[in-house]
C-alpha cells in the first residue's frame, strides 16, 4: 500500500515537474521571414535562450545579419523558405519530418509599414493580391504543413504575428487598408485552425507585436542621423522596447489553449477582434 502510494506520488511529482519543463526547457523553435526585424531578433533571443532554432529566409545568400548569428550560435540553422512558395514550404516540412518542432513562429510577412504603402482609391490590385497571399494564405500552408511537427512536440504551439492595425474594433482611420485586411484575415484563419486542431493538443495563438525597437533607435545620440519615419517613431515614443521580443517569447512559452481565443498583444494584454 504504501509502496503503490510512493509510486503514485513519484508520478505525480514527475508529471508535475515534466508539465513545468515543457514551458521552461529550451525546445526546437522555426521563425519565418528571420533576415532581418522582429525576425532576427527573434532569433538571436531564441538562441541565447539555447533553444534549437531553425531561421528560415527568402534568400539566404542575402541574409548576411542572421548568416552572422548562425556563425555565432552552433545552436541556428539558416533554411530558405519563401511561404507563398507551396512547393518550398512541402520540401522543408518534408525535410524536418522526424523533427518535433516547439514552436512555430509564423512571423515572415509583408509589411506594408515598410514597404509598398497602399492607399484607397489607388489600390494596386497585383499588390493586394501579393500581400493577402503572403500574409494570409501563406501562413496557414505553412502552419499545415507543419501541423505534425508541432504536435508531436512538448510545447505544441504555432504562434502568428498579427498587427495592432488588424484589429477591426479599434479602426479608427483609412490607414494601410491591405495591411490590415491581411491580418484581420490571418486573425480569422489561425483563430478558426485552432479550433480545428485543439483536439491534438497543438495551441494557435495570433498575437500584435507593435513596432519593436529592434535597432535601438531609441538610444541613438542624434535621431536627426535616422531615416524621417524613424525620427517620427522616436519623436513620438512609438517604438515598442527591444525586450518586447523576450516578453513574447514568455508569452508564447506560457499559452495554453484557453488562449486561442484571445488576441495578445507583445505585451500580454489582450485586444478586441
Ligand atoms: N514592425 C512593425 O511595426 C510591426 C507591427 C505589427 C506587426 N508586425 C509583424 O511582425 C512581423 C515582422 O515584422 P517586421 O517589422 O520585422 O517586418 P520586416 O522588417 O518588414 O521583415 C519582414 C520579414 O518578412 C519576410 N517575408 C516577406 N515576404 C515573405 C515571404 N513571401 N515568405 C517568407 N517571408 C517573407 C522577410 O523575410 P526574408 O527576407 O528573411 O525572407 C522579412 O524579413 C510581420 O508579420 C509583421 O506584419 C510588425
């Protein structure tokens, strides 16, 4: 009797010490889109944290920052992936198919912040196509095509990054209207798949990671040095701080499914649909 009690208690306690694991041991981590930005950031953080990190890129040969980093850390792998390429996203998952993957960080997307800003009543329609197939249809291949990689792991999360701007409650101006229809889209999409692969246990979160201040514009001596929407972000406080990356990988660390229904900002707190 109370050797099948110890047993008992020694179960418990190593399930209890295996559930805590699962959300504090370094596991095996796929960033999209990690040449440069959040992406980048999100690697170096990853593999500070000695997590296995596999970076995937458009064009590696480029990429010379995260070419840098997996100089620097034996623990990166540089792997191309375009995600509006199916038939690069099949090779890859095909690649890795023995492979558990922790997290899938479906940051790689188009932002047209950056780039090729889109105003209505001058919609260039080629454009939008391409942002709507990046930034949606091109996230949900990627997270199926992954789907059994992420559920045969500990931590069984896909994580996308969504924006701020695709919240549709908090539309307050005409502003990027491709940008934020694609991640008003991908909200839908990823909140629908998590829905549909709850059961396997794999947890799909979007979350908004605000314009992060990866190049440490904020402490730069002379702002006037910076690019002109650079000197407005600083001049008006806009930038999310560098470590918002590390918050959201404790946030990710931290989901559970309660939380596919919930639009996390970087920050933790939750935004309106
Ligand atoms: N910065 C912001 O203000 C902000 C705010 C809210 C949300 N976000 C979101 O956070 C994520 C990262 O943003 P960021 O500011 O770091 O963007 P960024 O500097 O413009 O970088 C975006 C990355 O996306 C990748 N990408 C573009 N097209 C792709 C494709 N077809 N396939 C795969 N990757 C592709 C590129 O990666 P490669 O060149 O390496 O392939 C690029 O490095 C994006 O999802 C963005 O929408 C950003």
């Amino acid at each position: 009797m109370t050797k099948s009690l110890n047993t008992v208690l020694f179960v418990a306690a190593s399930m209890f010490l295996t559930g805590i694991a699962n959300h504090a041991v370094a596991g095996t981590v796929l960033v999209t889109g990690s040449s440069q930005g959040h992406g980048l950031a999100f690697i170096n953080d990853y593999a500070e944290r000695d997590w296995t990190v596999i970076a995937t890129t458009r064009t590696p040969s480029k990429a010379d920052q995260l070419q840098a980093l997996a100089e620097k850390f034996s623990n990166v792998v540089v792997e191309e992936l375009d995600v509006t390429d199916f038939a690069e996203v099949d090779a890859l998952a095909e690649k890795y198919a023995d492979t558990p993957i922790d997290v899938l960080n479906l940051n790689g997307a188009i932002n047209t912040f950056r780039v090729g800003r889109n105003t209505h009543g001058e919609t260039d329609y080629a454009w939008l196509e391409q942002v709507l197939r990046t930034n949606i249809i091109g996230q949900l291949y990627v997270a199926e095509a992954f789907l059994e990689h992420v559920a045969a792991s500990d931590q069984k999360t896909i994580a996308a990054m969504s924006a701020v701007g695709g919240s549709i409650t908090n539309v307050r101006s005409s502003m990027a209207p491709s940008y934020r229809a694609s991640k008003a889209g991908l909200n839908m999409l990823m909140r629908t798949y998590g829905e549909a692969v709850k059961d396997r246990g794999v947890i799909v979160a979007v979350i908004a990671p605000g314009t992060i201040d990866t190049e440490n514009f904020m402490a730069v001596e002379d702002p006037s040095t910076l690019s002109e929407r650079d000197q407005r972000m600083v001049a008006a406080n806009a930038y999310a701080p560098r470590h918002a990356i590390g918050a959201m990988i404790d946030l990710i660390d931290g989901l559970t499914l309660d939380d596919i229904g919930t639009f996390h900002k970087w920050d933790g707190t939750t935004l309106p649909w």
